[in-house]
C-alpha cells in the first residue's frame, strides 16, 4: 500500500493530498450476511488508512476493528495519508453491527462523522456511506 500512496499523493496537485476521497468499493455480495459485512469493514478500513495513514484506536470499542484490519493486512511503513488536513472522506459499507464504532473510531481523525442512504438507493440494498468531514 505504500507504493500505492506514494504514486497517488504524486498524483495530487503540488503533490499535497486530495481534498476529497471517494471510497465506492463493495464486496461481491456473497449473501452471507456476517462474511459481506466483514468484508465490507475490511475494505472501509483500507479507504480510510489510504486516506489518513497510520492509525491509533484511543476508544476500546474501536480496537477490535482496528485490530481485525491491521492483522489481515501486511505493515505499512508510510505514516502518512493522502488526504489533506481539512479534507473529506466518503466510505460505502453495507450496513452492519460494527459501523457504529467504525464511526467512533473515525471522529476521532474528523471533526464530524454521518451517515447516509442517498435517496435513489433501493429499500432493499444493504449499501450506506459514511461522510466523514475536516480531516484533523
């Protein structure tokens, strides 16, 4: 992943970061709920450590996920995110148990957290976006 930040922030204007990140990454839907919602964590885990870097749970009820993601991927020795202070981050999840802390865990690196269903999405999807503003 280091590779991946280093080719991405030199890809930002004057090489500072990106104001905004977009995550719109989904698992293919396996219909097991618990493995889609796992995976769909993982993969919000991943946009958000692109985005701010390495990370630091504070509160317990964010250490289990942080610890579920940093134990199914390798090290990351590049501490720095591609997001600039001030910017925003929007992560897709399908909805589970465990978005509330992952929310926790993120207003601990943004000055305010939401959630959202945009109002085309089907009754029957499972997809939700985290809007995560005024990066720390």
């Amino acid at each position: 992943m280091a590779l991946m930040k280093q080719q991405a922030r030199a890809m930002s204007p004057q090489e500072r970061g990106f104001s905004v990140i977009l995550s719109d990454m989904c698992p293919v839907v396996s219909g097991i709920t618990t493995k889609d919602a796992a995976i769909s964590c993982e993969l919000g885990m991943r946009a958000l450590s692109l985005a701010v870097g390495k990370m630091k749970a504070k509160d317990s009820d964010c250490i289990a996920i942080l610890e579920k993601f940093q134990s199914s991927t390798e090290p990351d020795p590049d501490e720095d995110g591609i997001l600039r202070r001030g910017g925003s981050l929007v992560i897709k999840f399908l909805e589970n148990e465990d978005i509330p802390g992952f929310g926790k865990f993120c207003k601990e690196k943004f000055k305010k957290v939401s959630l959202l269903r945009p109002k085309a999405t089907r009754s029957s999807s499972r997809e939700i976006f985290m809007v995560c503003e005024g990066l720390r």
